[in-house]
C-alpha cells in the first residue's frame, strides 16, 4: 500500500520533478547563474500546489545516492542542492506547532470522541490523557544509532512512541494477570485468537498509537541477585522521562452476528465496558507497559491531565414509536462522560453500563 501510494504521488510529480531538475543545470554553472537557479527552485517548490513534497525530496535524494554511487560529483552537488531547498521551503509551509503541542497531533492519529455517532450502536471509546509517574523504556529497530538501546520512535518526525500493538500486549497481559487467559472467551472476544490459531477470529478492541515530544537517558547497573556484583556495568538506556504527557485511545466495536439478539449485544458491550474500564486502570497504575515494568518503568499518575478523559458510548438515535408499534424508547440523557482519575473508570464504567442496561431495556 505504501509503495502504491509513493507511485502515484510520483506519476502527478512528473512534470514538476522535471522542471526542478531542469532548473538544477543552473547550479553547476558560473555563480550569477547559480543564483538565479536557487531562486528560481524556491518558487517552484514553494508553488508546489498541495503535492507531497515528501515525494520530491525522496526522489533527489536518491538520484544524489545514485550519483554519488557513480563517482558524478556534478550531479551529486546538484542533487543535494535540490533536496535542501525543498526539505527548507517544506519546513515553511508545514504547520508551524506551540512548543508544548506534538505536531503528530495534527494528523488526527487518534479516534476524535465527538463522532461516536458515526460508530455502529453500542461501540463505545476512551480517551485518556496520562502523565508519565515513571520513565517509559522500549526497544526502537533502529540498527545505527548513537547508543544501543534508543527508544522506540516515530519513522517520520522521530517522536518517541508508544504503538497501538504495544498497547494491546500490555493490556492482553493485564487480563491475564486478572484472570482472563488466552483461552478465555471474554478475552479472545476483546483481543481476538492467537495468530496461529485457525479460527482467525478479531477482536472488538481496536488500539491506537501514543506520542510524546522529549528523550533522556537512564542509566541501570544490573547486579547478579546470588553475588550482589555487577556483571556488565552501567548500560545507558535511551528513554521517554517522567512526567511527560501523552494520550491513550481505545475503541470498542461490537460484533453483530445474525443469531444475536439487541440484549445479547447489549449485555456484552456492558460486560466488555466494565473488565476493560478496570484493565486500563491497572495496566497505567500497577503492571506498566514498555520495558523494566517489574522495576516501577512504565507506570502513569491516577490524575489525568487537561480536561481529564473521556467514556463515549453510541447509542440510537432517539425516536417517538419503535419497529414494533410499542412505548417511546427511553435513552441516556447523555452520551459523554468525564473522568478526572483513573480510579475514577471502573466505577464510571459500571454506572454507565448499568444505566445502558437500563434505559434500553426499558421500551421492550
């Protein structure tokens, strides 16, 4: 699909990436010559006209490579030159962020709450935005690097990041921990089947990635637990530090099998919203996510940040008579709730869905 898609913001360049090229000769001429072909690139990539520039300076790139490769220092010169002017002219018309604000966060990465009426009934999503208690420690796949164990980043905008897939095992294992094996039928419902189990069935959860704006190191010193001596040393660990804020999404999207029933779905949802309000509250709090969580890393603060997070639940919409000619369904007077500690969730969950239970089984 990547590949795809860098093919065809490629075709519409074509002729755009002809004229920067064109303009290019300039460079390796006399200086007044080469003036003018710089001035000339800039307004070319600066009348881009909502082309990904990304694109572009990809493809110089690679043809500065490819000349470097061939020993062609008149085209590699060229080709670097080329690559730097779009790289600055993309910096000017990107978004230009407030120093305390991601600028992953303009790409709406995460699930927007004001529009669980898009949702199918009875999905439901949380918002938490949480402030690291303790220093947050991964595993980047990054081969060079400064040190040899950076944490793990975002490709584009080297953000530190937590990924949505991250977010699951953690959670999965938090089940675990609770009671709630592989095997289970909650937990297969929630997470899906292993991947070598031949039923291939997925889950209803579906998680999204989490960012953060700042690095630093921390320093471990493993000792042996017989000798009490250190074997290796100190070890350098690149890591998000504490207190450092970012923001966790789930979203919950039920299963409509033919041979369910309204209060089937319902009952589950209910269910479902209960054991995973109390697996968020102690994943964040007690087990941890990441690396070294037996050690305290990975753990967040029960006070949420900002305006504290959010329960949103899709309900129908409201009507005077249903389908069967009988009394106007009551719904919940509201459909978004708050809560400003994570202790606060497994208690607001119940509420809620004892509420849902109520108010939909109220008009049959």
């Amino acid at each position: 699909m990547t590949h795809d898609y860098s093919a065809y913001q490629r075709e519409r360049l074509d002729k755009y990436l002809l004229n920067l090229d064109a303009i290019g000769d300039g460079l390796t001429k006399d200086y007044q010559t080469k003036k003018k072909a710089e001035k000339q690139l800039n307004i070319s990539v600066s009348e881009l006209n909502g082309l990904d520039p990304h694109i572009a300076y990809l493809w110089f790139r690679a043809k500065k490579e490819v000349a470097e490769k061939q020993g062609n220092k008149i085209n590699k010169d060229k080709y670097q030159a080329i690559t730097t002017i779009v790289q600055d002219e993309w910096k000017k018309t990107f978004p230009k962020q407030a120093k305390d604000k991601n600028p992953i966060d303009e790409f709406g990465l995460n699930p927007d709450i004001r529009k669980i009426e898009e949702l199918p009934l009875f999905s439901f999503i949380f918002s938490i935005p949480f402030k690291l208690n303790k220093p947050f420690i991964s595993k980047d796949e990054e081969i060079f690097y400064l040190i040899d164990n950076p944490v793990y980043k975002e490709k584009l905008f080297g953000n530190p990041m937590i990924a949505s897939t991250s977010w699951k095992g953690a959670l999965r294992y938090t089940f675990h921990q609770s009671g709630y094996p592989d095997s289970d039928k909650i937990t297969i419902r929630l997470f899906g089947n292993p991947r070598e189990n031949e039923a291939l069935q997925s889950g209803r959860l579906s998680f999204y990635s989490s960012f953060f704006d700042k690095t630093a190191f921390e320093i471990i010193n493993p000792h042996n637990r017989v000798t009490g001596i250190t074997k290796h040393g100190p070890i350098l660990i690149e890591a998000v530090p504490a207190y450092q804020c970012s923001l966790f999404s789930l979203l919950y999207v039920p299963m409509f099998a033919p041979d369910q029933t309204p209060e089937k779905i319902i009952a589950e949802m209910v269910t479902d919203m209960e054991l995973v309000a109390q697996g968020i509250q102690a994943m964040l709090t007690v087990y941890g996510f990441g690396a070294k969580t037996s050690s305290g890393y990975g753990v967040v603060k029960d006070e949420l940040t900002g305006k504290g997070g959010k329960l949103a639940v899709r309900l129908p919409a409201p009507s005077a008579i249903d389908n069967e000619g009988v009394s106007p369904q009551r719904l919940l007077p509201q459909t978004n709730w708050s809560f400003q500690t994570l202790t606060e969730l497994p208690e607001l969950a119940k509420l809620v869905g004892e509420t849902v239970t109520t108010s939909q089984g109220a008009g049959e």
